[in-house]
C-alpha cells in the first residue's frame, strides 16, 4: 500500500507529498507494484445478498455497508433486486438505505465515480439486471451525474429515471443562486437531444427561477 511504500521509503506514512504522488502516479506503474490506495468501496444498502468463496453477504442485515469493489466478479454470485436506486448526497444515501423497502438496493453515487464504482455497478447489472431510479442534487452538476449514472443501464437496455428532482420535491428547500457558470452548463445540457424527458424539465425550471437546491433538505 502507499502507506507501507512511503514508510519504508522516507520512514513515515505521510512523508511522500500529493504532489510526488501523482508524479509518482504518472511515471510509476503503482498498483502493478503493490503500492495501491485503499481498496475502493461500494456503499450499498436495502436488498442485495452476495455470495462470495469467501461467504454469504446478506447487505439488509447491516442496514448499509461498504464492500471492497473486488468482489462484484467472478465467482461471485448475486440475487437481483426489485429496482436498484443511487443516491448522490451520503447523508441521504444513509438516510434512505436504512429505510428502503424490501426488494429496493440502495446505492451510493459518488459524484465522479471512479472506474472501479463503474465496473462494479456494470458487473451488477450484468448478473442482476433491474432498472433504477436516479437522485442527485437539482442543478447542473446533479443533472450530469445523473446521465453518466444512467449511461450504465442505458448501455445494457435497462430502464431508468430521475427521481426525487423535480420541482415539487424541493419547493420548499433553501435555495443558492445559479452562478454564471451554471447558465451556460445548462444550455448545454438542454442542447442535448437526448436528454430525457423529467431532466429538460427540470433544467428548464432551474433556468426560469435561477436557482439550485440540495437534496438533503427533502430526502
């Protein structure tokens, strides 16, 4: 681990500064060396039962856990769920995995999923196909995310939608003013031809009242 690697090189865990490690990262074939992170994550909630060599997880029985992104791959095995829901905000990713309903597996999207996130879910959606309802945050950025999180079901011919994003559901939120930047994000996004129905929606809302929500405050 880098970790180990920095301890022995300079003789403390810390001793190797971000920016040697991303020269390091671009000149350096780290992980192929041993000197990875920490295993990534996947950060699950609700109905979802692995079995791995290792044994069985059953994820409703802790309520939400994190697993090492390994083990979404053979010869692991999984029992589909009802319909999978991704979460962008942790505090209401916690919130709604703990109260999902049965059948429901609750995800945690990060908002810029790292590739071993994306093979897991792809991994997923190949051995437990079922579709999945998106929520991020109802700005451009969330509106984004949310594409790139359905691009996955899309790629295999599964269904999917926003969630929990339009208007009525974040009325009564505290508000933030679009920035400049914002604007012109979402004229970018409404250019898209294929952008789905309940996100034109929304970003046509957010454009008429110029302003962003977070999700926490309703979800």
């Amino acid at each position: 681990m880098r970790q180990d690697f920095a301890q022995q090189a300079r003789g403390t865990t810390k001793a190797i500064t971000p920016t040697e490690w991303k020269w390091l990262q671009a000149h350096v074939p780290l992980e192929a060396l041993g000197i990875a992170r920490f295993a990534p994550l996947l950060w699950l909630g609700g109905s979802l039962t692995l079995n791995t060599p290792g044994g069985c997880i059953d994820v409703a029985a802790a309520g939400l856990c994190g697993l090492p992104t390994r083990l979404f791959g053979a010869p692991a095995r999984v029992r589909a769920p009802r319909r999978y829901w991704l979460i962008e905000n942790r505090a209401s990713f916690e919130r709604q995995a703990l109260a999902a309903a049965p059948g429901t597996c609750v995800v945690w999207l990060p908002g810029q999923p790292p590739q071993s996130w994306r093979e897991a879910m792809q991994w997923l959606l190949q051995q437990a196909p079922a579709p999945a309802d998106v929520s991020c945050d109802p700005d451009p950025a969330g509106v984004a995310i949310a594409l790139a999180a359905g691009a996955l079901w899309h790629a295999v011919g599964l269904p999917w939608q926003a969630h929990r994003m339009q208007p009525q559901d974040w009325g009564a939120a505290p508000r933030l003013p679009l920035s400049a930047h914002d604007h012109a994000w979402l004229q970018r996004l409404q250019a898209d031809p294929g952008l789905p129905a309940t996100l034109r929606t929304l970003c046509t809302a957010l454009q008429t009242q110029g302003h962003k929500a977070e999700q926490e405050f309703w979800l």
